[in-house]
C-alpha cells in the first residue's frame, strides 16, 4: 500500500514535471515558429514585390513587342489590302470586259435567233391563216348545205305534221260534233224526264195543299 502511494505521488510528480517543460518548449516552440513565420512573411513580400515589379517590366515590354508587331502586322496587312484591292480592281475589270464581250454577242445571237423565230413564226401564221380560211369556206360550204337539207326536211316534216293536225282537228270536230249531239238529245231526254216529274210533282204538291187550306178552313169555320 506504502509503495503504491510512493509510486503514486512519484508518478504526479514526473508527469508535473513533464507538463512543465512541455509547456517551455511549446512556448519555446510557438516564439521560434512565430518569429520564423515573420521572417517567411516579409520574405514573401519582398519576393511578391520583386515579382510584381518583374511582372511589370516584363508586361511593359510585351506590350511594347506586340505594339511593335501589331504596327508591323497592319503595315504588312494594308500592303496586301492595297495589292488584294488592285488585284480585285484588275480582275473585275477584266471580268466586266469579257462580260461585256459576251453580253454583246449574246445580244446578237439572241437577235438574229429573234430574227428567225419571227420569220418562221411569220410564215407558220400564215400557213395557218391559209388553212384556218380554207377549212372555214369548206365548213361553211357544208354547213350550207346541211342547213338546206335540215330546211327541207324540216319543211317536209312541218307540212306532214300539218297535214297530220288537219286529219286529227277534222277527226276530233267529228267526234265532238257527234258526242254534243248525244249529250244534247241525252240531255233533252233528261230535261223532259225531269220536267214531267216535276209537273207530277207540282200537281201532287197543288192537290196536297188543296185538301191542307181546305182542312184549314173547315177548321176555321167549326171554330
């Protein structure tokens, strides 16, 4: 039990002792780290500085060299514009002369073409007015005649039916003629049938009213 107690305590004291000088090299260590992150800090900034200067420099001269190259780069651009221009000129030119050559003797082709399409053209127009004519007399001429022959027959055919007209009015007046003179004696027949009955009548209504006045009176006097 002694010797745990001993044990114990000699324990505390070597870990009290190791805190400590734990403690004194972590400070030790943190003023060294401190003081060498300052070195590193402004080392840093020297070194951004002398880039930043380098940086610069070398940006002022690449600016130079590409000003120089872009002055030289359009010089040598307008040289070859001008050269492109003159040679475009040139070439239109030469194109606008061959077009021209061609245009005119396009132009004359195109002429004398007309030329000949209006004088086959003239003479097809013509040939066609001499056919056009004689197939117009001769369909004249046929129509002619056909319109007599349509006259004729229809003249034949007008008098036939005419005449066919005739025979059936004068059948038809017959007939008629025939079937008035029957309705007039039926009618007659009918006429006299109805007159005697109503004679028959009448004499039978005279009589009837007689004796009915003659009752009357009777009637009248006993009253």
């Amino acid at each position: 039990m002694r010797q745990q107690e001993q044990l114990r305590r000699r324990l505390t004291q070597e870990a009290e002792q190791l805190r400590r000088r734990l403690t004194q090299e972590a400070e030790q260590l943190r003023r060294r780290l401190t003081q060498e992150a300052e070195q590193l800090r402004r080392r840093l900034t020297q070194e951004a500085e002398q880039l930043r200067r380098r940086l610069t420099q070398e940006a002022e001269q690449l600016r130079r060299r590409l000003t120089r190259e872009a002055e030289q780069l359009r010089g040598r651009l307008s040289r070859e514009a001008e050269q492109l221009r003159g040679r475009l000129t040139r070439e239109a030119e030469q194109l606008r002369r061959r077009l021209t050559r061609e245009a005119e003797q396009l132009r004359r082709r195109l002429t004398r073409e007309a030329e000949q399409l209006r004088r086959r053209l003239t003479r097809e127009a013509e040939q066609l007015r001499r056919r056009l004519t004689r197939e117009a007399e001769q369909l004249r001429r046929r129509l002619t005649r056909e319109a007599e022959q349509l006259r004729r027959r229809l003249t034949r055919e007008a008098e036939q039916l005419r005449r066919r007209l005739t025979r059936e009015a004068e059948q038809l007046r017959r007939r008629l003629t025939r079937e008035a003179e029957q309705l007039r004696r039926r009618l007659t027949r009918e006429a006299e049938q109805l007159r005697r009955r109503l004679t028959r009548e009448a004499e039978q209504l005279r009589r009837r009213l007689t004796q009915e006045a003659e009752q009357l009176r009777r009637r009248l006097i006993l009253k």
